[in-house]
C-alpha cells in the first residue's frame, strides 16, 4: 500500500542551506517489526511458518487506527527479501494497512538507533495500545562544549 502524496514533506534549511526535508510534528513515521510484535515470533529458518502466523488483534486494531489518523506506517523486519511475498501476502490477508515494507533488519535485538533527526523508541511486551508519556533515561552523545 502507498500512500506517499499523502504526506508533505515541509522544507528546512540551516544556515541557509536546504537539510533533509521533514513531515509536519503532528505525523509520526512508525517503523515497526512483524514477528512478535503483530504476530506469532518466527524465525528466518522457519519461512514455512509466516503464511499462518496468528495476528495479534491489538497490533491491527491499533496500527490501523493510525494509519487512518494519517501517520505513516512502515514495517520494518528481520525477515529477508526471500520471504517478501509470503509476508506481503500476510499482511494483506490480515487486512494490515502500510505504506511500506523493509526487510532485512539487523537481528538480535539490542538495537542502538543513531540518527540526525529524534528517534523514539518503544519496546513492545505484549500489548498494542496508544502511548503514554514516560520518563526514562537514555545515552546521549557528549555534548560539544
């Protein structure tokens, strides 16, 4: 599914030169994982298992909604290129609405994002409901002085 002129990119510019364009605040980019976060946790050596992995409701129920609200969802996944269709397929099937598709996510979990733009970062335990403001403390890069 795409969705692309769907979100205007808003220019920027820093000391009078044009940087990476950005969406408006009130859009959120969701980058999110498939397996154990909207379904059953299969892994690569099992591709036979993805066509029937059971959905997780909440996951649906919630990402759609977002989707709708007009924020930009992508999945984002350890899956590799090889199991594309049998993914894209599932997603479909389940009635997942998306406006793109990675595959190849570094696996092993323990991820360290390192961006110029905010990252936030939220690990899924089991439910998919709306989020919730929290103090948590995070590594930072040291700070020019």
């Amino acid at each position: 599914m795409s969705n692309e002129g769907k979100h205007k990119l808003e220019d920027k510019m820093v000391d009078g030169q044009y940087v990476s364009p950005l969406l408006p605040e009130d859009v959120k980019n969701y980058l999110i994982d498939i397996d154990g976060t909207i379904c059953d946790d299969i892994p690569n050596e099992q591709p036979e298992r993805m066509a029937t992995a059971k959905v997780y409701p909440d996951a649906l129920e919630t990402l759609n909604r977002w989707y709708d609200e007009g924020h930009i969802i992508t999945f984002f996944t350890s899956r590799v290129e090889e199991n594309r269709a049998v993914t894209e397929k599932w997603l479909a099937e389940h009635g997942f609405k998306y406006h793109g598709l990675l595959m190849g996510k570094p696996r092993g979990g323990n991820y360290h994002w390192v961006d110029n733009h905010l990252v936030r970062a939220t690990r899924y335990k089991g439910t998919f409901s709306d989020l919730v403001e929290k103090e948590v403390t995070i590594q930072v890069f040291k700070d020019e002085e």
